[in-house]
C-alpha cells in the first residue's frame, strides 16, 4: 500500500512512515516550503512543510524516493542497457567490479574501507574535472550530528572521511549546487541517489552540475538512538563530545569518542558493529529498500569483506563502476597511481557483501510482513530473486530485535540482548 496517485506533498509521504529523510524535497521545492528535521520519536530526520508556503504543486513528491523508484527508467539516464543475468539482478548494471585502494597510505589508513573514493575526490578536484564534491562530516559546533556540505579543497574532502552511521539528509545540499554554477561530484547512500536521479530526470541544470554520482554500499541505517546507546554504554554525556568517529585508524577501524576533558574513547569496530548488525535502531523505511550497492550511481564502493582480505590492517574497496564515465574516472586515477584496483569478478563482489542478498532476495518476505501489519511499503520496478526459506526466519528475527530494544532502556540489558544474539550471527551475513 502506498500514498494515492495524487499525493500532493511530502506530508503525505511522512505520513504514509515512507519519508527516507533524504532532503532532496528541501532542494526542489521552488517555494522552499519543506524543511527536514530530527523527529525526536523515531531519531531519524523526517520532512515538513510550511503550508503557508506550500503551492502544492507536488514536485516534492515527484523527485521523492520515498514512495517509488523506477530502477529502468532512472538508469536509462547515465547507465547502460539492462540485462537479465543473476549478477545483475543482485548488483544492478555494472561496467567493471574492482578492489583497490588509495595509494596515499595517509587516505588509505584513515578512511573506512582503502579510501577510493576520498582518492577519486581528491583527484577529480585536482584535475579540475569538478568544482567541488557533495559530501558529509560530523558538525564541528555540533558534534552528533552530521553536515551534508559542498568540499572544495582537499583538506575538506578528508575531512568527510569515514562512514557515518547516524541518519544524514544528505540531498538538502543540492541546493547549492542548483543555485550555483559548477561542476560536482555527489556521494551519498542509494536513497540519495535514488532522491538525485528523480530529481536530475526533472531538473535539467541538476543533470549537467552533478558530473559524478557515487554510491556507499548500505545494508540499513541507523537512528541517533543509536549513537545515544554507544555514549551511554561508555558512560559519556552527549554534551561533553567534542567529536565522534565511527570508524577510521585502519581497517576495520575504531570508534573514536573525543571529550572536552581530553579523555577519548575508543572502542575496536568489532566490538560495537553488532550493534548494527542486528537492527536494534533500523528505521521501518530502511527495511523495506531493496538497493545495497547503490545501483543507480556512476560508481559504487564498500568494505571488501572477503577472507582474503581478512588481515588486512589499512582497508580495501570493493568498486564497481557502473557508467562509462565512472570506468573512466577509475582509469585516471589508476593512470596517475593515485589507486591501486584490479578486476574480480561479480561473484566477488557478492560475496564480499552478505547483506546484498539479504536485501534483495528477503524484499518480498519483508514486504508482506509490512503489509500484514498495515504499514505502506514503497513500490519498485525492480526484479528479486527467489526468496530463500532462511529469509523468513531473519527477517522476524529483525523485526523482534527492534521490537526488543525499544523496551530496553538499559545499556547492560541491550549488551546482554547482543550477547544471547551471538549465535545468530550467521543468519545476518549469510551468502547462501
């Protein structure tokens, strides 16, 4: 079930608990009637309008990838002819899959995963082949939350290093873009780049600005509640962070906590990732998107978790290009020996990512659980594979996890939860 044909505004959208917060809406509203903000419930951002403003001419709705994404049709604007085999139903098009890493060792130690596409950045900034980049970091004056921001040095393209796991309306900053001349890379999750695409298929100087679209590999959100338990669990007063790392210090990284009393916190990423893993903080939204490996941008890029790369203790990116520009841009850096890729093959790159299938071939139980409960699921063109028996059994015991931690409100009681949950491990990064 989802919102009417004639949805007028994102409101609606909110309403129907399909809003991703991704901030695109912000960007094209020509009446600037919508805002994004924390919801303080859920602690994820959600869209609002100001109906005073609101012409109600629903382009909000239009580039909105709350509701529906067309993965055809969105892709016949940069990316080649589809076609039908397996690889592709669970990748999306692609051109060529790699695993690399910057040559920098500086990049490459401090990133979350061989610090590609920080190194693509750097290089496309200093070719002069962009104007600036789309990017996130943590807020300086505000240091839990994050600020999506257009870099345009090097040393502002470092410093939105490193996976941010809290929600991030990353799409609000095209208005910058749309409001400036230039060229830009964009990188965001796949509902940014869902959010991009609608708007750049109805927005001709967004389709010209943005030159390069890059994708991060994402299983699911996280909401602030989760970083609310991280604090809690090491006794830190959100007040007192000065800055907050998820990841960085080689691969797999630390967490890294920074207090005005000079006393850091670091916590390996292992030994917290769990919490991640097991959906306890997963929006509804995110449970019901389809697209891990961002399918729809010019290149995408993840942690490269494949046993060869076990001991790897400075990180390694699974790449997939997906356009020709994206192969190209590949190249140039390779060229320059600013990266080191060589080819795998798509297998590789399915493996390296357990959740992949997860989020394709369990779509369809997760769907009918949503509707079983009442709640609207967003609509997709895009193809599934077929529904293992092992999906049923995961995705209840998802939907029980989250339904667990929100009567928890102790960190010992969540630790104890994870702990008794260490057997299940396997049903969350399972390939079969």
């Amino acid at each position: 079930m989802v919102p009417k044909a004639e949805t007028k505004t994102v409101a609606e959208v909110v309403k129907a608990g399909l809003c991703v917060g991704c901030g695109t809406c912000v960007s094209l509203c020509p009446a600037a009637a919508v805002s994004v903000s924390v919801d303080k419930n859920l602690g994820v951002y959600l869209a609002g309008i100001d109906s005073s403003k609101c012409k109600r001419c629903s382009l909000c709705c239009k580039v909105c990838p709350g509701v529906s994404v067309n993965f055809k049709e969105l892709s016949s604007i940069e990316c080649p002819k589809q076609t039908k085999s397996l690889n592709n139903i669970l990748l999306g098009n692609y051109v060529n899959c790699y695993v690399g890493y910057s040559t920098d060792p500086v990049v490459r130690f401090d990133s979350s995963s061989g610090g590609v596409i920080t190194q693509l950045l750097i290089l496309a900034l200093e070719e002069g082949l962009i104007d600036g980049a789309l990017v996130t970091r943590m807020r300086k004056d505000k240091p839990l939350e994050p600020e999506p921001f257009i870099a345009k040095t090097k040393t502002e393209i470092l410093e939105a290093s490193k996976s941010k796991y809290c929600p991030v309306p990353t799409n609000i900053a095209l208005k910058e873009i749309l409001m400036n001349g230039g060229r830009y890379a964009f990188v965001g999750l796949p509902c940014h780049i869902h959010g991009l695409r609608k708007a750049q298929k109805l927005n001709v100087k967004l389709r010209d600005r943005v030159v390069f679209s890059i994708g991060l590999f994402c299983s699911h959100d996280d909401s602030f509640y989760s970083t609310r338990y991280l604090l809690n669990r090491f006794k830190v007063k959100p007040s007192n962070v000065t800055k907050i790392s998820y990841r960085g210090k080689g691969w797999p990284g630390v967490l890294c906590i920074e207090q005005k009393s000079g006393i850091n916190v670091e916590c390996a990423f292992h030994d917290w990732i769990r919490l991640h893993e097991y959906c306890f903080f997963t929006p509804d939204r995110c449970l019901v998107c389809c697209d891990h490996a961002a399918e729809l941008a010019d290149i995408s890029a993840g942690d490269a978790w494949l046993p060869k790369f076990s001991r790897d203790s400075f990180g390694t990116s699974v790449c997939i290009s997906r356009t020709k520009k994206g192969e190209e841009l590949l190249q140039l850096a390779k060229a320059q020996r600013q990266i080191s890729i060589s080819s795998i093959d798509s297998s590789d790159v399915i493996k390296s990512q357990g959740n992949m299938r997860f989020k394709k071939n369990g779509f369809p139980v997760r769907r009918l659980i949503f509707r079983m409960l009442g709640k609207s699921v967003p609509s997709y063109d895009s193809k599934f594979p077929k529904t293992g028996f092992a999906e049923v059994p995961r995705s209840a015991i998802i939907f029980a996890n989250r339904m667990l931690a929100s009567k928890i409100h102790s960190s010992n009681g969540l630790d104890t939860l994870m702990l008794l949950q260490g057997g299940l491990k396997k049903l969350y990064s399972s390939t079969t």
